[in-house]
C-alpha cells in the first residue's frame, strides 16, 4: 500500500537564482490569485510544513517554462492542473 502524498502551495521568496531551492518558498493556507507572468509567484509542491520537502525535476522544468513563456504550467491538452504560476 502506498502513502498518499499530499502537496499544498507555496509561494516564492526568493531571487531567480534561488528557484530550485526549498528554503525560496513559504507555504501558503491559500490558493495564489497570480496566474500568468514571467516572474514566479507559487509552486504546487510536496507538502513538508513551513518549507516544501524538495523541488522535484518535474517542478524545476514547469519553472522554466514559466519564466520564458509566462503561461501556467504544465500546459497542453489533458494536462494536470497547473503546479507553477507565474505574476506579472
């Protein structure tokens, strides 16, 4: 049997140099109202209280996305929910 792994969001903290870094985000009680922009605003994370547990490869890539197209991510026909937005 497998653990349920809960994920929450985060918002971002720090400087564009510090996105894969846990310590860069703060967990936050509700869902960000940014959407669409260049600048990172929240993350859709694995939840480990005040900090997320881990920046995951499949985050740091939805991350870049964002900050060169500025659009929600992932993106595309059946795609999950978003789990990166960005703010202008």
């Amino acid at each position: 049997m497998s653990a349920v792994v809960k994920k929450r969001w985060y918002s971002y903290l720090g400087s564009p140099a510090a996105v894969n870094l846990p310590s860069s985000y703060i967990y936050s009680p509700a869902t960000p109202t940014c959407t669409a922009g260049f600048t990172l605003c929240s993350v859709y994370a694995i939840y480990a209280g005040a900090l997320p547990s881990i920046i995951t490869s499949n985050l740091q890539t939805y991350i870049a996305s964002v900050l060169s197209t500025g659009v929600p991510q992932p993106t595309g026909i059946g795609s999950p929910k978003a789990f990166v937005y960005g703010k202008a």
